[in-house]
C-alpha cells in the first residue's frame, strides 16, 4: 500500500484562536456586506465582484472556489466548447503566474477546473498558511484578466481537449444521455453537451477565443468563495488588495433569452454501437432549480430511482428485466431535465424493459407516491444536503452549482422547500410535467391530440431570496492539530480478548461528524482456494437483509441516520466504512453488527446482486481502460489459478460468478467471517462508550470457524511484455506500463522512489510526462504515474497511464520511452526535488486533516503484527525532508527501467490503420 509523507501544521497569523469571542471586523474601503446566512457571508467590491467567506476552523485547509457565471449555455453558433476549453486555456499561465502547474504543485494544493451548463469554477485546496492563501487569492485575480490565451497554447491543448471529448465517446450511457437530450432541446443549449463538438474545439479561432475569455471573465461576472481555516479581517484585507484594483468592465452582458418551446409529442433516439450490455433512457423537461417545483420534482425522482425500494427498481431489477436502474435532476438556471436510465443484459428482451419502464413512469400519476415513500425520498435528499454542510471545503465547492442556478442562498431555499413537500405536491408535479408528449425515449410518434406541459418561467430569484435569514450556523469543531505526535498522543488503542484490536481519536467536528473503519481478515492460502468471486460478493450481500432487517429497512435506517455506509471485500479482507454523526452513530453501530452477525442471504437479493455485477462486468468487455489495466495487472502479477490473489480477466470472472450459487455464499460466510483478527479505528466527536459497548457485546467474543493467516505477495520477476488490445469502434485508447520493484514501505529507499515518481509522474500536470506529453505533445488529456509499496511484504511497484487517440499511438509511445529514458540517465534537479518535497509534505498534510484517511490508516496499521503508529509517517516526513538529489538519482538508477516494463495498449487500433 501507499503510505503518505506527513508534516507539522503551520502556525501563522492568518489563523484565528479557538474559543475567542469573533466581533465583526471593520471592512476595507471599498467592500460592503450585503448579507449572512447560516455562517456564509456574502461582500460586493465597487467593480462588481461578489465574495463569499465561510470561515471553519476544525481543519487546518482552507479553499479558494472562483465561479464565472458561463458555461455552455452562454455559447452562440460556432462556440461549442468554448467554455470548456477556455477552463484548460487558463492553466497555461498568466502574467504574475506564468508556469501555474508548477506553483500547483509547490503548494501542495488540491486543484481543478470544472465546467458544465451555467457556470466555469477553479479550486484549489491546500494548507492553511498565510503564503499559500496569498498566493491562491493572487493567482486567481491574475488569471481573471490576464491569463495568456496565446496561439501556442491553444495549438496543442485543443487536440487534449478533443482527446478529452473522445474518452467520452467510449461510454454507450454518455453517448445515449447526449443523444437523448439533444433531441429533447430543439434550441435551448441545454441540448449540447458541455465539452462541445469536436468540430468547433479544432477550429476555434484564438481571436474568438480571447475576446470570449474577455467578455465572460471579469469581476461582475464572478463570485469568490473562501471558506476553512481563515480570518475574515485578514481575508478581506487580502482580497481587497488583489482585487479592488481591476476595474469594473464598461460592456454590459445581456442575459440569455432562449426559451425551450412546450415539446409537443414523445420523440425518440436510437443509438448503434459495439458494447454488451443494452441501454434504455428516458428524459422529461422540469422546471428551474429556482423553481417552486422543483424540490417536489426532485422527491419525484427519488421515489423512482431509489435502490431497493423505488418503483423502477422494483419494476426492472426486481423482474430481472434490467440488471440496474439510476436517474437524476440536476438543479439547472433555466428549465431543465429528468434523467432516468436502465442497463438491460444481452439476453433481456430491450423492448419488454422499454414497455415496463414507460409504464411505471405513466402510473405514476394515476397511483401517487405514498407517504412512506416520500418521507423516504425526503429524508435521503435532506441527508444529502445535511452531509454537505459538514465539510466546508465540499460545500464551498456545491455552492458553485445554486451560484449559477441564481444565487447561493438557493441551497437553503431547497432545503426549507424540501421539509415541506408532501405526497400532493409529488402527484402534482408528477401529473404536470411526466407526461408521454414531454419525454424522449427513442422513437418519435405523431399524436393528433397533444397533451403537452407547458414549463413555467424561472422566478425572480432576488424576490426569492431577499431578506432570508435561515437558521443557525452548524456547531463548528475544534482546531484540531494533525501532526503525528499529537494524532498518536491523542489516539487510544486497545484489544478485546478475542483478539480485535481497536483505535479510537476523539475530538470535536463541525457538525458532530464521525467517520469509523473496521476490517474483518480471514482464511489461509489453503482454504481460499478458488475463493476470489464468492469472497467479494459476500461482502456486497452484508446488506442485503438479516434475520429482523430487509435490505430496505437497512437502506432506510442509514438514510435517517444521515449516514454513508460501505462494505465491499476481496482477497483475505472485508470492510465497513462509516461516515455519520455522534447522534447517529450507535444506531448505525447496531444496524451494522446486525448484518455483520445475523445476515440470511436472502436468494431473491442474490439474485439481483448477480445480475447487477454480471452486467457491470460484461459492460467492460469492450472498454479499452478496464481491459488494458486488466491485462496488464494479470502479466505483472501472474498467480496461479485458484489463487486468492488472482486478477480474473472478465470472460473468466463472469464463467465463475455465473456459477455461484447463494449457498456458496452462506457457507463462505458460516466458514470464514469472524472477529478475532478484526481491527476497528474510529475517528470524530463520538461516544466512547457506547462505542465499547457495543464492540465488547457484539464483536469480542465472535470468532471465525477457521483461523486466519495472511497470505503473503508474490514477488513475481518483471519480465519485458508488450500486448495490443483491439477494441472495435472506440475514440479513445489507453496506454498501461508497470513494473515490480522489491521495496517495502519500510525500505530506507521508498521515500527516495516516491520523491522521484513524484516529478516523473505524480505532480499536477507539471511532471516530466505531463509537460511532455499534455503539454507539449497535446496527445493526451490524462497521463500520470504512481509507485506504490506493501506495508508488511518487501514489494511494491510502479504505474504509469495515458489516454489518447489511437491514431497518435506511435508519438505517444515515443514520447513516453524518450522521456522515462531521460529520466533514468539524467535524474531530476535539486529544483525539481525542491518543489517535490514542498509539495507532498503539504500535501500530506492537507491529507491527515481528513477523518476518513485517518480513519482507514489506523485500521490498516493495527493489522501489522508488530503495530504501526502514525511515528512511522514522522519518520518517513524527516527521510523525506533530508534527501539529496544524489539519493534519488541512485535510487531512479537501481528501480527504474524502461527495458523490464510491462506495456499494454488498447483501443481501436485498426481503424487507425485503414485511416493512414
């Protein structure tokens, strides 16, 4: 496993001092405050720009979120794609900040850019000190009116971007979602998606390019969202420093005034191309997110798509006329759209899936949802939106999506509108908006008497929102320091008598959050023979039912306990992941431990759970990511049959899972689940206590029928391979190589290795293969490398990744060689290695301010035999600090080689043939 670099917090004035009394600060000239709600205050600069500051200081990060008010929906004739391409245009550096991956990087920030309909936003997250917040502040003001958007730029990015846009291609349910809803929007450009034509990204004109980036990227047109561990005083000084000098544009944007007319009759698509698994979708136009209606119709679609209790689950899983079910509203500036989708197996009639779906649809409005249905669409909506504001970076983030639908305050309008929706108004806007002359499904049929739905007008969200006071702020948490002496010191470890051992850090979160691990270990070599399908798949059917919860009843209980919960398995281990609150915790403590000790393995959900995974699997028969990196796993690490370690390829796994019966299934659990080689970590504001109490009833005295003794890795010799993979009618391909290195997380070289991947491959598009084969070459929108090394066995490994048109297959090959080559003769630079260390150990210690790492960490180190404390990670911090380039030159030359690489491709490589 990969073991992170950790390092102290930093301690600057920008940091506000826990528990004193906060009065509101005197604001700079020139910024004003126009409201607060719940915690979040909004400001307006004389030139227009709106600020919104949400200080939280229970973690030691802070993010700095720009949203522009423009996204495809802004984009005339011509401009497809623009918006998005304009995202990838301004990493290409501006005139403070001329090599923005690089200082990326040295900040240790988490970063990205995202566009979709309404909006354009930039993130970064990173350690809260005074110089990384100036520094994100100043980049973001800088890259507002003076980025680049130079000729040279655009020459190669545009091919990323269309690389970019042909790695969707891949995707049959992407490809049938764009096909469905350009055929519901005649003229709105919610119709196009996002990333735009491939004609339009390879044609646009710089000209056009910069006047779009100088239109749209101005101060009136933007809101700043700073939210974490920040001064608001302080803050405020900053940004009126870095933005109070850009002037206010003199051009005037005039809104969008496109309105989608009344659709007037079903319409439907048809989509023809190579995969395994059928597809069905269906789309309704709805109203705005603004829009009273719109939380009815988002409880609408819940009551639907909800797994296992929603009408189209019940209708085409529980029939077996589909293998999976999903859908969604998003919450849209104009008139938007419901999704619904349903994966449907080769052997499944299409048609008979198509005629229960459109049928549950339709009764819909003649049978109303039940009150028990929409409490259970209600609550899990609300627990959605509860969860969010419990992390101030995520929401900081989610903000950028009511910013664009009309104003950030919506979220709280959404919220209030959904406590009060009733069964009434579901049937309402059921009977209003889900009509057959208002859906697309994939045929077209004349109807002479239309009943058609018109879509209401988007309100005044001003009127909306004006003088909204919401409720009280969540509780914030402690400044809770993430160092490994203070983490170790503040963390109690423990053992039960059957063997489980236990780490629990209490301390005191926003919002009373909780996040909880616990890993079961089992089996021996011996006795998980031919165990590698029914070991994962039990662990999926945990959750299933018990002997007093149906998988319902389970699904409901964690939805009222605000809470996220996941088991998944595989070789010799099970795990339960947790995230929830104090409150809710024994609660689902005790839904857990049920279904840990009393599972029945019901035969029905067995075989939906079979269906479900046969379909995901034959779905990447054809894919060339999923098949490179399969094939490429098998030739690197080539255990025998049978063994518990073994990687399938998906032709073998579906034979096996087609197999498997639910009593294989009962019996691997009678034979194997227990706790005495279990570990739990449980990290947040919690009860200790009833934590205990719980463990010592349930867990301590549960031991497995045979004992456990763990598996070791086999260092398999890296022998030089290279396989092509033929995948019919894909756009993009991927490009895998990896290569097996004798080296334990403890190897006095691992940090050595790391640092050096870290500037191979491992940095934010600043790394030696990103800068050459992204940036410069432009033949790839995704490249990287990774090292990894296990934590008890002395191996480890190295990987590394591309996607890229099949047709450019020979220069990425070449660029790839040349530059992991130079890489081995001439090592990297003491700036390089400078700018490595700086960055991973902020990186590591944005990482540590996460509960759920430490959370997942402490289970994984109470594993070892002889124990792991977070000492190991100081350590490795202070190894990490001391090398030289010398060091990790030596180490590149003893672990790197092109020559033993394991090299996949796959893709469709023989249209690229017949083309030249």
């Amino acid at each position: 496993m990969k073991l992170p670099f950790l390092v102290a917090p930093l301690a600057l004035g920008l940091l506000t001092t826990p528990g004193r009394a906060q009065t509101a600060p005197a604001l700079p000239a020139g910024i004003t405050q126009t409201t607060s709600v719940e915690g979040i205050t909004e400001y307006r600069l004389e030139n227009g720009l709106r600020v919104l500051l949400f200080p939280d200081q229970s973690k030691p990060t802070a993010t700095v979120n720009m949203t522009y008010l423009v996204g495809s929906r802004h984009e005339g004739y011509g401009e497809s794609g623009m918006a998005h391409l304009l995202e990838h245009m301004v990493f290409k550096g501006s005139t403070k900040h001329p090599n923005i991956p690089q200082e990326l990087t040295e900040h240790g920030a988490s970063p990205n850019g995202t566009t979709w309909y309404d909006r354009t936003n930039y993130f970064e997250t990173f350690a809260a000190t005074e110089e990384n917040l100036k520094w994100a502040l100043d980049l973001e003001a800088d890259r507002m009116v003076n980025s680049f958007i130079a000729k040279k730029d655009l020459d190669t990015e545009f091919s990323v971007v269309r690389n970019e846009f042909e790695s969707g291609e891949n995707s049959p349910q992407r490809v049938l979602m764009d096909r469905v809803l350009s055929t519901a929007y005649l003229w709105h450009n919610y119709g196009k998606s996002t990333i735009g034509s491939r004609e339009d990204i390879e044609r646009v004109p710089i000209d056009n390019l910069k006047a779009f980036y100088q239109k749209y990227y101005q101060p009136d047109n933007a809101v700043l969202l700073v939210a974490g561990k920040i001064d608001p005083a302080k803050t405020l000084a900053l940004i009126k420093q870095y933005y109070g000098g850009i002037p206010k544009p003199t051009r005037q944007l005039q809104p969008t005034y496109t309105v989608e007319p009344t659709q007037d009759g079903e319409r439907s698509v048809t989509l023809r191309r190579p995969g395994d698994t059928q597809g069905l979708a269906v789309a309704y136009h709805v109203p705005a997110a603004a829009h009273p209606d719109f939380p009815a119709t988002d409880v609408l679609v819940e009551t639907l798509i909800n797994e296992p209790s929603g009408r189209l689950y019940k209708a085409l899983v529980e029939s077996k006329k589909a293998a999976a079910t999903w859908g969604f509203t998003p919450g849209l500036h104009d008139a938007g759209f419901a999704y619904f989708y349903a994966d449907v197996r080769q052997n499944r009639s299409l048609d008979s899936a198509r005629t229960v779906m459109l049928t549950a649809l339709d009764d819909v409005t003649k049978t109303p949802p039940t009150a028990e249905e929409v409490d259970r669409a209600r609550t899990k909506l609300l627990k959605n939106v509860e969860l969010m504001f419990q992390n101030s970076e995520n929401l900081g983030l989610s903000l950028s999506e009511y910013i664009a639908s009309g104003d950030w305050r919506l979220v709280y309008l959404y919220r209030d509108a959904l406590r009060r929706v009733t069964p009434a108004d579901v049937q309402r806007v059921a009977t209003a908006y889900f009509k057959p002359s208002n859906r697309t499904v994939g045929l077209f049929q004349p109807d002479n008497a239309p009943n058609r739905s018109p879509i209401p007008a988007t309100p005044d969200v001003a009127a909306l929102v004006n003088n909204y006071k919401g409720e009280a702020a969540v509780a914030t948490g402690e400044a809770f320091d993430v160092s490994p002496v203070n983490i170790d010191a503040r963390t109690k470890r423990g053992r039960e008598k059957n063997g489980l051992k236990y780490a629990y850090l209490s301390k005191q979160n926003r919002a009373n959050a909780v996040n909880a691990e616990l890993k079961l270990r089992y089996g021996s070599l011996e006795a998980l023979q031919n165990k590698v399908v029914v070991a994962s798949l039990t662990a999926s059917m945990l959750e299933r039912g018990t002997k007093t919860r149906s998988y319902a009843q389970i699904r409901d209980a964690f939805d009222k306990a605000k809470a996220q919960v996941y088991a998944y398995g595989g070789g010799q281990t099970t795990t339960i992941s947790i995230q929830t609150d104090k409150e809710h915790l024994p609660a689902v403590l005790d839904v857990v431990l049920d279904y840990l000790r009393n599972p029945t393995f019901p035969a029905a959900e067995f075989e939906k759970l079979k269906q479900e995974r046969l379909a995901q699997l034959e779905a990447q028969q054809q894919e060339p990511q999923a098949l490179a990196f399969n094939l490429a796993e098998r030739l690197a690490n080539p255990y025998p049959a049978g063994h518990i370690f073994q990687t399938l390829s998906y032709d073998a796994e579906i034979a096996e899972l087609k197999k498997l019966t639910v009593d294989d299934v009962r019996q691997f659990y009678k034979t194997f689940y227990g706790a005495q080689n279990a570990t739990l970590a449980v990290v947040g504001t919690f009860d200790e206590k009833a934590v205990q109490q719980r463990v010592s009833k349930q867990l301590a005295s549960w031991k497995a029928a045979t004992p456990f003794t763990r598996v070791p890795l086999t260092a398999f010799e890296t022998k030089a391979q290279q396989q092509s993979i033929q995948t019919d009618d894909k756009a993009n391909a991927l490009y895998v190589t990896m290569l097996k290195m004798p080296l334990g997380d403890d190897n006095p070289d691992y940090a050595a290795v790391f640092l050096a991947n870290y500037v191979l491959g491992d940095g934010f598009l600043n790394s030696r293969l990103a800068t050459r084969i992204r940036q410069k070459e432009g033949v790839s929108y995704g490249v990287g490398s990774q090292v990894y090394a296990d934590d008890n066995d002395p191996l480890g490994g190295y990987y590394s990744y591309a996607i890229y048109n099949p047709d450019n297959s020979s220069r990425l090959e070449q660029a790839y060689r040349e530059e992991l080559e130079r890489f081995i003769k001439d090592g990297v630079t003491a700036e390089e290695l400078k700018a490595a260390k700086s960055a991973a150990l902020q990186n590591y210690q944005v990482q540590r301010a996460q509960d759920r790492y430490l959370a997942s960490t402490w289970a994984q180190y109470l594993t070892r035999t002889s124990g792991r404390t977070f000492q190991y990670n100081a350590e490795l911090e202070r190894q990490l600090a001391a090398l030289t380039p010398e060091q990790v030159n030596a180490a590149i030359r003893k672990y790197f080689s092109y020559d033993r690489l394991v090299q996949v491709k796959a893709g469709d490589f023989a249209r690229s043939a017949k083309a030249k």
